[in-house]
C-alpha cells in the first residue's frame, strides 16, 4: 500500500493536537455535568424520512447501505443516513423514549456529524458538535434561555480560545416589531433582513420595499431596530426610540434583557455577550431567543455556537415538546485553530515520566517504579530499548516527555532529571511530585 | 410523528446506563493514558478498496453515498464505507502520518465501528470499542506483548464486571509444535484445531488425519497439545511432556511464559491469565502472542477482548510496521450487562444538589448558590419551578439526587436535606461537602 492521501473534509489529528481536543471536550463535559445536565449519545445513522423533513439540507446527507444488502432487505427499505445534527436524534430520542426519561430533561451530547457539503476551512463533511438542550412536556420555562447561554458562556469562557462574542436576538422581538410598525407580510421582513450580512444596506431596503409591501418609512425602521447592538439592557431603550409598540415585542425585549443580563452576571473570562438585533438565524423554527458567536479574528468562519428556542423540539401528535438549545461547533472551531498553529499542547504524549533501563534484565524493575509512580496519578512509561541513555533521553525530547527516571542500581538511590533544564535530583517513586504543571500536557494559546 | 421504534442493531442508553458507560471509558482512558498510550481518533469512514482487502469482512461493511450525488463526483469514485474495525484505520493513519510520529508510537483508541452483521445478544452494527496498540518501525520488541496484555489487565481488572478471564496462546508456540511433530501442511493443521469449540474431538482428530494428513499418532499430539491450560508457566512443563522439540516451539514457549508471568504479576483484581493453547484467533495476520478473553456467566458472548501480535500492522512497500494490539468490545459487553440489570448509576443526572426555590424572583440568588456549589466541584442546579418544596424533593427524587438545598431568607442560614435520610442541617455553600460516594454517581455491579 503506497502512503495514503489525507480525504478532504475529514480531518484527522495528530496526537498533540488530539490532546488539545480532549481538554477541550473534557471542560465541556464537566461544565455541562456541572450544571446537572446528563450526557447521551444517539446512534450515528437515522431514517432518511425523518432526516429530510427539514428539506433545506437533504442534498447533504450521507446514505447507507450495506455492500451486499439482498434488495428486499429491511434496511434499504427503511433507508438509513448518517445524522447531519444532533438535534434531528435528540428529538427523535426524546419521542423514542418519553415514558423513561424525567422532564424538564437537560442533556448534552458530544458526538460527530456528517455532510457532504464541499469542504473548506471550517466547513468539513465530519465534524463534531457539542449539544446542550433543555426539552419539557407541553411547556418549557423562559428561565431555561437564561440557563442554556450561561452553561456555554462557562464551558467556552475557561478555554484558551480567542476572545468569544454571544450574540444574542430574540424572534418575539423582532416579529412583534415588525407586527407593531404595520408590515403585511413579517416573514418577507425577515427574509429581507436576513441577507443584511451579504446586500448593500440599499439593496436590503429595496427588497423591504417590493417584495415585503414595506413603505419606505417602515423600512428604514427595520433597518435602524437591526443596526441595534448593545452589550448590556441598554438595547430595549433604543428600540423604545424607534416608537413602535407591540405586545410580543415587548415580552421579546423583557426576554432578551433577562438573558444578556444572565450571561453578563456570569463574568466568564474572554466571553462577552451582546444584544444584536441583526440576528434572525434562517431556521424557522426558532421561535422566541436566537444565538450565535463569534470568535475574534475567526469572524469568517461565521457562527462557531449557534442555537435558540424552539416550540415544538418534536411531537407525537398528543404532545409537542418544547426546547432550548445551543450547538458547539467543535471541529469548526478547533481546525482551523489547529492549521494556524493557535492552540497547541506541550508534549504529544500523556507521559510525564520516562524509567531508564541498564539493561533489558532490568525492565521487570523498572516496571515497578513506573507503577509505583502510575498509582500517584504520575504518567510513566518504560523505554522501550535499553540504548545508552543519551538516546533513552532523546526518546523522552522527541515527545515533550519532562521527566526522566534513573532506578538506582544495588544499595544506590533512584535520580529523576529534568530533561529541559539537566537538574537531576534524588527521587521515591512512592513520594516525589513533578510540578502540577508538568503532570498532564498543558494547552497552550497563542499568548 | 407518531413514537418511533428503536433501530435493531444500533442500540442507545438511557441517560442511567450511559453514566456507566462513561465511567467505564473514563477508567480505560485514564489507565491507556499512565501508561503512555496517546489518543487518537480517525474518520468514520475508510476508502473501499482498503477495507476489502480483508476478503473475509466484505459482506458487513456499510457503503457510503451522498444523496444527490453527481454521477461522475469523487466520492463516489473513490468509494467510501464505514470502518469495520480500529486496526485497517489505525494501520492508514500509521502510513499517512509516519513522518510526523515518533516510533514506538503506543497509542489507544476508542470509536463506535460499524457491521451489518445480523443483531443478536452482544452483536450490534453500531458498537464501540477501545484498542490499544504499540507500532514499531521495521522491528518491534516483544515486551509489547507483555505491555498491551497488562495495560488492558489494568484497565479491566478495575471495573464492577464479572470476573474476566485473559486466554493466551502464542502462534509461534503451536506452528513451531506442529513443525516439529512433522505435520506436512502446517496451516491445515491450525484450521482443524480452530474448530475445537465447534466439533467433537472425534471430528477434530479425523479432520487433522483427512485434511491435515497427520498420523492418528500426530492428530493426538495437537489434540493434547490443544487440552493444556495453566494459570501460570507450568503449561511449559507439560507441552515439553509431550515430547516434540523445535526451535520456534522453544521461542514461543519463552514469549508465553512472560506475557503469563506479567499478568499474574499485576494482581489486578477480579481478572485471571491462563495459557490456553486451544486458541489460535482465525486471522491469518497474528505470527506471535495471541489474546483472547471472557467474562465469567457471559461465556455465550465469545471473545470480548482479543488481539495479538502482527508482523505487518501495516507496510508502504519500503518499510513495515510490526504491531502488537488488544480490543476491547465495550458495547458487546456493557450492552448484556445492561439488558440484564447486572451494572447500573446510583443516579441518573450528575446531579448532587437540587437547589430549591421559594419562589421565583429568588432565581438568581439559587443560581449563585448553585454556582458556589460548582466552583468546588459539587454538580448543582436550581429546581425548574417554584413548586411547593414537597413537589420540588420529588423532582430530586425521581432522578436520584441526593441532597436539595433551602436558600435562608433573610437573616436565615441556608440548609441542606439528605432526602434518603431527611436529615436536614445547617450549611454554607462555600464549606458544605458530601460524602465522596455521593459527589458523583456511582457504578453498582451485582453484588
């Protein structure tokens, strides 16, 4: 087999880079559990009727079939496809298995997603996400807003990332806004004010103007409510400004005050959170907050965390299940990080400790001090060869291993030496610590 | 739409199991890890063409295609399928990236795979398992066989499982034993002996004298050879018994006796070693060490753990990459454990703390005790509704937290009720601790 050739849009680490994905997916985890969310996992493939329901992304769906399927077999019939979100299989879980879980239910789920979009950077065909969601039966306290962007504020606020912007809306808001000044045809408005990023402020005025049936007036009111951002309650004043009233519109602002002032209170560093009026979040089952998120010098990558409250999360005709949510692009986020050389970690191995050999007679002994340290919490590692110790040493450099140890021989003490810096001091493997620092790989950033 | 079915085949947890499923895989990456072994993960998905070249698979392997695929697009042309197994992705990863690993590269995985095997008890088309492997450049040294061996011993010997049996033999060991008697087809001989689990030994000795050609003298040698197991290295006294000699018979007793001797050496409780010299594993590709393993009461289930070594993991033509290797099957055996209600969570959420609410304008003062709680460690949320306090301990009750708090009002000091007990006491947010069963959810086993 000649070397094989990566495959565009499934990207693959390195063991460091691995590393840096791991922290990151462990302060996730814990941060979610730390806020009682429970972790589950769907499987990876979905009937394709259910997937397709949502139409605008069928062309991207990866189907399955097994290579010697007969052709009455049950599967081509049921028509598998590998999932492209995980919040098609969290609400079919959550059908599949109301009568088991408890509600409000709080879960997060870690897993990858696949589709076939043409790759580029950030865009990959898979990729991981990181979910939180809380689902309830029949209604779901507004509170749960709040919660789901302070949960990711605190999870994403502790990583050596870029700074992070949470850019907060609200679709009561803008809809009652847009009920309020008159407009005779909302959702037109809001597909107009959904292409403000890509048109000429002119051009989106002109389509507020001919395909929404806006007059010239209300449309520049649009305008002025999308140009809104503020990273405190100060936003609902400039709406008043504006002079339109509107009942959703106000619940829509009371709403969005309680979340940004619920993530401002968090005070998770390198995270802030605005109210931008602009964000409309083309999914139109979004129903009441929006979120998305900007990394700073990555704004090109688009939004890296994007979610919002959706009324009916999935039904089964009796009951409808609301949600809240927020999707963690975590490849989306970290690849391209990783191509620039903005996250890395300090060694490619957990090993902190590498045990010298003498000679291969000596592996059973040294076996044991590797234990011993082991059953401290200590990564430790035999060398594999019993080389002179100056390549045992180089063995160590080349991973970024810091310690390496030296069991003594007969009567004589162990030594353990700081490869970086040469100290070499005596050691117990029952009692001697490495800095905390030294004791697992560090992510390092770019600062 | 209307509940759907579960998917046969493709089985998910409720938020209950997967709590033990997690800290089963906690427990393998943590041991994997202070051992040296770094993480990879590969794509889901391997080209075709390189996964068939293992003929005998190609019936189970899960083609990929896009939906609206063009016909003449890449994809297809290069035929993806989802990867069958950890060893042909990590065997690729190895030829892709050798320029930017360092060798012996150790390395542990732990990924869903897919088959479309017919499901049945402990045989999924989704399922997950953790391999751990060793790849040296052109040579590997043996003490690898030892290592993997004991790092999965480790791993498994800590678990709430039934107690687990290693089955060891060595290829060298039987080929070498089977040259030396005189056997004319040597793998003629080793495709009788591995039908021993399924035929009579009548069947098997006239297999060995049909398709073997041995005398009937020869056929009972293998078959004595085959009957030997030792929980230790005696097994070498009693194959030297039966009077065949042969150099590669003599390396491969040498290599079994260490593995043997480095397992038991470990002590890892609730797991035994024992030479097996039945097993040979079907795969052509194992020319030492092999490793079997089963679980005491689920024997039915075969081989939950398996691997040995190989003289050619992977080769570019150029250079070869000798590997030694074991895979544990974690879905094939927690699943069982599962349907049978033989592992199970104390709790369901990882939850500790149910902070209670009086009402709903003290929202924000719960959350900050609920986030007093977390910044030291201690999982907490702030109850969904400002139920009366009896509906509000059902809540905690119904998904096993332990503790709810009551913020003081006022001058009031807060306080905290062990729910199980009802014992109520006086507590600070910034000192309070359980006790360390009750932090985070606990596995419970049989017995």
């Amino acid at each position: 087999m000649a070397r094989p050739a990566p495959l565009s849009g499934f990207p693959e680490w390195l063991p460091g880079d691995r590393i840096v994905e791991q922290q990151v997916l462990d302060r996730l985890r814990r941060t979610f559990e730390s806020w009682g969310f429970a972790s589950i996992q769907t499987r990876a493939v979905e009937p394709l009727e259910e997937m397709l329901r949502k139409g605008e992304i069928d062309k991207e769906v990866y189907v399955l079939r097994r290579l010697h399927a007969a052709p009455d077999e049950d599967d081509a019939g049921r028509g598998l496809g590998l999932h492209f979100d995980l919040t098609v299989p969290f609400a079919r879980y959550v059908l599949e298995n109301s009568g088991k879980l408890t509600f409000p239910f709080k879960r997060y789920q870690i897993q990858p997603v696949w589709r076939g979009e043409r790759p580029q950077e950030g865009r990959y065909r898979e990729f991981w996400q990181a979910d939180v969601d809380v689902v309830g039966v029949g209604e779901l306290p507004f509170h749960h807003d709040v919660e789901v962007a302070q949960v990711m504020a605190e999870a994403l606020g502790g990583l050596p990332l870029p700074p992070i912007t949470l850019q907060l809306n609200n679709r009561k808001l803008i809809q009652g806004f847009y009920t309020g000044l008159g407009a005779p045809d909302v959702p037109a408005v809001m597909r107009a004010i959904d292409k403000i990023d890509k048109l000429r402020p002119d051009a989106v005025r002109e389509l507020l103007v001919t395909d929404a049936a806006l007059t010239p007036a209300q449309a520049d009111l649009c305008l002025r409510l999308a140009a809104i951002q503020a990273q405190d309650a100060g936003f609902a004043e400039q709406v008043a400004a504006l002079g339109v009233s509107d009942p959703l519109l106000d619940q829509g602002l009371h709403e969005l005050v309680q979340v940004i002032d619920g993530v401002v209170a968090l005070r998770a560093p390198g995270f802030s959170a605005v109210a931008d009026l602009r964000i409309a979040r083309g999914l139109d089952y979004y129903t009441g907050t929006v979120y998305e998120t900007r990394m700073a010098g990555y704004e090109h990558l688009g939004s890296i965390c994007s979610g919002g409250r959706y009324d009916s999360l999935a039904s089964d005709g009796a009951t409808t299940y609301p949600g809240v949510g927020i999707s963690f692009g975590v490849t989306r986020t970290l690849g391209p990080l990783f191509s620039r050389g903005a996250l890395r970690a300090s060694r490619s191995v957990p090993t902190c400790v590498l045990v010298a050999l003498v000679n291969e007679d000596q592996r059973p002994a040294a076996g044991l001090v590797a234990a011993a340290l082991r059953r401290r919490g200590i990564c430790a590692e035999v060398a594999p060869a019993a080389d002179k110790f100056g390549k045992q040493i180089r063995y160590a450099d080349r991973r970024g291993i810091p310690f390496v140890w030296f069991p003594g021989s007969g009567e004589g003490q162990d030594e353990v030496k700081d490869i970086r810096s040469g100290d070499q001091v005596a050691a117990d493997p029952s009692s001697w610590l490495p800095a905390s620092e030294d004791l697992v790989p560090q992510v390092l950033g770019e600062s």
